[in-house]
C-alpha cells in the first residue's frame, strides 16, 4: 500500500496544503476508504499535521475511515426522494440487510449510505448501488437489487 | 485578435453534414437522470441492432431535454420524414421503432411525445407546442438534448464562444456595462446583481484576481446545474471566461460537488478542448487576456456552497463561514479578489455577450430579467427541468407545465429555495415568481428547486425534514446556529410524537426568530425559514398533532395506524414484505394488520396494488 501510496502523493506538489483535500479524494478513490497509514503519509507530504488532516477529512462527509462493503448503497435523502417516502427504503435496506446506515454488513458484501440529493430528483425517490442510479425505486425493486448484487 | 472562425466553419460544416445525414440517427438522452431510467440499455439495444441486423443508424448520447418524467426520451430522425421524439423507451421499445419506423413506415405514433425541427405530423405536437414546453423560453437550455455535449463542433456551430469573441473586442468595463443593462442577478440564490460583483472585484487593487464556478448545488431536490453541465458544459465555460477577462482575473476554479461524477467528466473534455483551440493559457486568441481553469471537487458538505466556506474548501480547510465583510470580492481565495458565480448565472452571461444584453432584458419583469431554469420534483405529474421567464406564476408552472398534481391529489404546498426557503399553500399559487414576490410571500427565489407536495404530505414532517438536514449540515461555529436548531429539532420530534404542547409551538416560533437573526452565515440565518412558513401557512396541522394527537396527512408515526380494507384480495405480498410479521391472513381472503406489532414502515402501503391499505 504504502508505494502505491508514494505513487498517487508524487501528483501534488511536498508541503503544499491546499492539496490535502484532492489528496484524500485521489487516495480513497485508489483505496476505497482513508486508512491511518494513508494519512500518516498524506500528512508528512503536505507537511501538515496528522491530527489536521483527520480534522478536514472528518467534516467532509465523503471520507471514510472504514473498508466499505464490496457494494455501496446510497439511499438518497433529498427533498424530492423525502417527498415520495425514500426513508422506507432506507429502513427497508437497514432491516433486511440488518446494518445501520454509515456501517457494513457482516459479512462485507453491502455498505449501506445516505447522500443528500443525487441530482435526479424528477425520478424520485432514488437508490445508488456503487455507481449505478436507479431512480422510480420501490420496496419490490428493492428487494431485487439485493438479489442482482448479493449473488 | 485571433478569432474562432476557421474553427467555426469546420463545425458548421460537421452539423450540416450531419442535418442531411443519409442514414437515420438516433438521439438518446444519457444524462445521469436519463441514466437512472435505463438510457444506456437502450443504447446497447441500438448498438445490438447495428451489430447483429446490420441495421445503418448512428447513434448519439446527448444530455437531458428536461421531460426526465418520460425518461428515457429519444428522438429519432428518419431521413426524409419529421424527426419524432418518443418517451418511456425501454429496450424492447427501441427495438419496436427500429422494426416499426426505419425498417417500416409505422412511425409508432403511441410511444411519440412531440416531434421535432417544427415538422408537422398528425395528433402529435411540435416539441414547442407540447404542454410542457409551451409556456417556457429556452436560452440557457438551448443545447441541452440537442447537442453532443462532448462535441465541441456542435457548441461552436450553434454560435458558442461568440459571446467571448465580442468581449475581447471590448475594453472589460465596457462587458460590465453589457451584463449591468442586461439585468442579469445572481442564479446561485441571493440574487446579488452580477455586473455590481463583477464592477467591485475590477475595481480592488491586488492580483492575481480569481473567478470561481460555485457548481456544488447543495440544495436538495435541485438538479438544474447538473443537468447543464452535463447537457452543455461549454456554455457556463465560456462565461467563466468572460467573467474572467471582465474582472481581470487570471484564474478560475470550478468548485462542483463529487455526487456529480458525470458533469465532472464533461468538464474535463470540455476544458480539454478549449485547451486545443487555443482558449486556455497565455494569450487567448492572440488577446493580452490570459486565463487558467482547474477543477476542483467538493468532499460533500452543503455549507461549502455558502462563498467564505466554499473558499476555505478550496484552500484545503474545513469548509467553515467567516463573517464578511470583507467581502470575497475583496478579499477571497488566499486573501485576492474573487468572484465566485453559480453555474447558470455565468452560463446567461455568454448568451448575453452573444445576443446582447436587450434580447436577455427583453425576458422576465422590470426587477427580475431573464429566464430562469427550475427543476421541478416531487408530487406534479411531469416532472423534469425547465427554463421560464421570471415573472411566470407557481400555479403556470405546476399545472400548464407540470400537469398539476400526480395521481389525482390535492395539490398542498410547493417548496421553494431548498432548505433556506419556504412551503407555499394554495393561496399562494398566484405569486408571479420573482425575487421579490417570493420573499413577500415568506420563502425564496434560491437556486431553483421546486418541490410539489400533495395532501399526503405533512407540513410538521417538511419542517423537520428541512431542519434536520440544516442541522446536521450546520459547521458547527456559531452557537445560534449549533444550538439552537438542535433545539428547534427537538420541538419538532416531540410535536411529531404527540408530547408536545401549545407552549412549544410559540417557543419554536421565538427560537426560530433567534437562529434568524444571530447566526453568522446564510446557512443558519435561512435554517428557520421552512418552519416559519409551515407553521405560518400550515398552523392549524401542528395544532391538530399538538392538540388532538393526530397527523392530518397520515404521515408522523406515533399518530397513525394503519388498517386494511374489504378491497383487499388475499394476494399475500403484503404479509412477504412486511419486516415485523404483523399482517396476517388467509391466501385468497382478507388480511389484518396487528397494531400492536406494525411499525407503520409503510412497505406494505407501497406494495398494495389494491390500494386496500388505509392510514388513520
Ligand atoms: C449555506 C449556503 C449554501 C449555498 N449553496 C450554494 C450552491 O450550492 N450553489 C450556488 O451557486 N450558490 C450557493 N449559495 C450561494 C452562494 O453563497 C453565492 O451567493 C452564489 O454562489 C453567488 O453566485 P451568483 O451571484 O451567481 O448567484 C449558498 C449559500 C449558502 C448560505
Ligand atoms: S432529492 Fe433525491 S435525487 Fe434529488
């Protein structure tokens, strides 16, 4: 990890800090999540603190700490989704998937997110699985997402 | 000066070409929304009939049209014959207009929406007389579902950068004076008029100079800036640029959110382009005007829309306010003068730079000029983008455009100006939406997100919503703001569990009025607003949660139950879904919920084809 680590901190230029917040991007992006070796090593080549560098990833909400499931659901809590019932999806996944939002399944096959607005409001409410949108969702259309992505 | 002309005639030349294209071609809508309703299956199913049936068709991948409640939507051009739009197109759909239409003569008339390029065919409309478009004008939204959007030929054959030609030719103050008699405000949501922004960050000494593109489009339920961006990135491009030479600025930043991966791909060609032809980098068509753009990607945080946090992101720091003045016109991004400027503002100032600034005036009212694109969600039948003239009413958008309410329901409330905005009641259809109008009314303008409610939702529920999300979102650095909508939340939960009195609906309106007043930013000084209107329009539903411990609209759990009705017909999906095993019943024969086990999660409310669950 740690070469590979090396290799994505070359792009941006040592001790530069307005870099920190593409850095964590580029590296979670690389690595799924930003683990503490990750911001040991982002913190010494932008010669910022290890602790200033937990401080900005921690109030973006886009940073995870933890190794996510090896698919991520993204319930959508916007406006619109708010409207047309998306928080019964959202319960629906954290029954049948038994996890709480922000956390992982026992056995790492499904993360499970909120997010805030995915900008297809006209196709409410709206579920994300990895990088897929679906919009029109339903309990039913639901229920065969889990089965599409869990076998 | 170096113009685009050789350039441009080339494009034109490729758009012709492709105007008398002897093969027919295919037009599908691949914006993320059209994405989410399946556009890229039915571009595989094209593809499959290319491959397989050797069937010659060109396929193109275009942005959203705005009709994202037909979705997927493709437009389909015979040679020969008028182009026709169709809508709800699945696979097989696709399949059936290849066999139907360019195979036969059956032009499938029961899939068609409108047709296009004002050809005339019997009972289906132009696309400029169909209901949804008659009452809009479309300027920033001429490209969207039109053009390739990772085409530069087909921006610059429909006259792009035309509007940066004619600024370079004319001293910077004299592209002020054409945004100033444009009468073009801000479309972030404050409405600030630009030329003013523009004037005073000329006008401060220090260099380098920024521009910067706020396309984070925080609010939830907006998805206007998404949609141009990913239908027509060029457009808010080149009015990056004309900012940019109008303020002297030698670099600009394109702040988008990361939700929006697509319109940053877009971005990414785009510039990539412009590079090529020469419109990034030292001496821009041979003009002394030098300019930079780089993108960077928001980390999901709703405050960084607000402008100090949006520049405090940018510098690599939490995305936290700071008191202004000084403004960030004076003193933004590391401390230089900075404009920063929503996406839709920058992309009106090219079409004002291109047709000049009357044929933008000549739109909307003698305080609000010009168009402005909305997105319009949530309970209206068609739902989708827009772009109208300021000064249209709620009711012409919701019902001339929007068809009124889906399924048949009373229309309730419009939420407008996400969370910094208001719920407007019935009575309030008639107020012509403009800056002014709608603060009277008690809400916002904003960014342009049009949530429509019907009776099924509940005005405490919106309230909470709204404040939990403000809440939640708040950074957390001043205490009004902290604290106090902690509180408000807290009132709202105990109204919403039926513990709440009359007392606390007059604290909630106190607090309200505090958080208002002391909070350091934008995002705490509009947090109240939602609740402020609810409880001004919708009084009497809190009192009835307050008072006789009931949920008009069916919606706050601790106040409902759920039952079902002789409708039901024994199909036995209910009992499947339900999480907590409390419906039971015989296959073939009525079913009962178990109060004591229902947690009213509504899966089986969704589920019933029947409609023969009921809400008390
Ligand atoms: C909490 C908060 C969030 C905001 N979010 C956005 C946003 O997502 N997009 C935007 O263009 N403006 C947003 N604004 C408004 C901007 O601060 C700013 O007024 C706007 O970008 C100015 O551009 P304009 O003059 O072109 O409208 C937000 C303001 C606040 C207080
Ligand atoms: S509110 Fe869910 S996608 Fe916008």
């Amino acid at each position: 990890m740690s070469e590979q680590l090396e290799e994505i901190l070359t792009r941006y230029a040592r001790g530069d800090a307005s870099q920190l917040i593409p850095a964590l991007q580029q590296v979670q992006e690389r690595f799924s999540y930003v683990s503490p070796e990750a911001v040991r090593q982002i913190a010494r080549h932008l010669k910022v603190s290890e602790s200033e560098v937990y401080g900005v990833a921690s109030f973006y909400s886009q940073f995870r700490f933890e190794k996510p499931g090896k698919h991520t659901i993204k319930v959508c809590l916007g406006t619109a989704c708010h409207v047309r019932r998306s928080d019964r999806l959202l319960e629906f996944f954290e029954r049948t998937l038994n996890v709480t939002v922000g956390h992982t399944t026992a056995d790492g096959l499904f993360s499970l997110e909120r997010v805030a607005c995915f900008g297809c409001c006209a196709l409410s409410p709206v579920v994300v699985v990895d990088d897929e949108v679906h919009g029109r969702m339903t309990t039913a259309k639901a229920q065969r997402l889990l089965k599409k992505y869990g076998s | 000066m170096r113009t685009l002309d050789a350039l441009r005639q080339e494009a034109t030349q490729t758009w012709q070409a492709l105007e008398q294209e002897t093969r027919p071609r295919v037009l599908v809508g691949a914006a993320t929304c059209g994405r989410a309703a399946g556009a890229l299956a039915v571009i595989e199913a094209v593809e499959k009939a290319r491959r397989e049936r050797g069937l010659e068709v060109l396929v193109t991948e275009v942005g959203c049209l705005g009709l994202c409640c037909m979705e997927p939507v493709v437009t389909v051009y015979k040679p020969g014959r008028p182009a026709i739009l169709y809508g709800n197109v699945t696979p097989p759909v696709m399949n059936e207009i290849l066999q139907r239409w360019l195979l036969g003569d059956d032009p499938c008339l029961d899939r068609a929406i409108a047709t296009v390029n004002g050809d005339r065919l019997d009972g289906i409309p132009p696309f400029h007389e169909h209901p949804m478009l008659k009452a809009q004008s479309r300027l920033i939204l001429r490209n969207c579902g039109v053009i390739d959007p990772t085409n530069f030929h087909h921006y610059l054959a429909r006259g792009g950068y035309l509007g940066l030609e004619n600024a370079l030719r004319m001293p910077p103050e004299m592209v002020i004076e054409q945004v100033k008699r444009s009468g073009l405000r801000g479309r972030g949501g404050a409405g600030f008029p630009t030329w003013r922004k523009w004037q005073l960050c000329r006008e401060v000494p220090g260099s380098p100079k920024y521009i910067i593109c706020n396309a984070d489009e925080g609010d939830p339920g907006a998805f206007m800036n998404r949609a141009l961006l990913e239908g027509d990135p060029h457009s808010m491009l080149e009015g990056m640029l004309i900012a940019g030479y109008a303020i002297g600025a030698s670099k600009g930043y394109i702040y988008i959110r990361a939700e929006y991966p697509l319109a940053v791909q877009r971005l990414r060609t785009a510039i990539s382009q412009m590079r090529e032809a020469g419109l990034l980098g030292e001496h821009i068509l041979d003009s002394s005007f030098s300019f930079d753009i780089e993108i960077r990607e928001g980390a999901g945080a709703f405050v960084c829309g607000e402008e100090t946090a949006l520049i405090a992101s940018i510098e690599g720091r939490r995305g936290m306010p700071r008191p202004r003045p000084p403004f960030p016109a004076q003193s933004g991004l590391w401390g230089r003068p900075t404009v920063i400027n929503n996406v839709e503002t920058l992309a009106a100032v090219s079409h004002i730079l291109r047709d000049g600034p009357d044929s933008y005036a000549r739109l909307g009212t003698s305080n609000a000029r010009g168009t402005k694109t909305f997105s319009l969600a949530g309970k209206v039948q068609r739902t989708g983008l827009i772009e109208v003239p300021l000064g249209i009413t709620l009711r012409q958008i919701i019902f001339d455009i929007g068809g009124g309410i889906a399924e048949g329901r009373a229309f309730k409330a419009v939420q407008t100006g996400g969370p910094s905005g208001g719920c407007l009641p019935a009575s309030h259809l008639d107020t012509p939406v403009d800056y002014e109008s709608l603060t009277a009314a008690g809400s916002i303008m904003g960014s342009g997100g049009l949530v429509v409610m019907d009776d099924r939702n509940c005005a405490v529920d919106i309230a909470h919503y709204f404040l939990s999300f403000t809440q939640a979102e708040s950074c957390g650095k001043c205490p009004p703001c902290r604290v106090g909508t902690q509180r408000m939340l807290w009132i709202l939960e105990s109204i919403q569990a039926g513990t709440a009195t009359m007392e606390d609906l007059d604290l909630l309106e106190s607090l309200a009025q505090t958080v208002k007043a002391g909070s350091l930013c934008g995002l705490g000084q509009t947090a109240p607003n939602p609740v402020l209107t609810t409880l001004r329009y919708f009084r009497s539903e809190y009192e009835a949660h307050v008072r006789d411990r009931r949920c008009p609209a069916g919606v706050c759990r601790a106040l409902i139950t759920y039952r079902i009705t002789d409708e039901c017909t024994g199909c036995t999906l209910c009992a499947r879904l339900c999480p907590m095993g409390a419906i039971s019943g015989q296959r073939k024969q009525k079913h009962v919920i178990d109060p004591n086990r229902c947690e009213r999660c509504g899966a089986c409310l969704d589920a019933c084809s029947y409609r023969a669950i009921v809400v008390n």
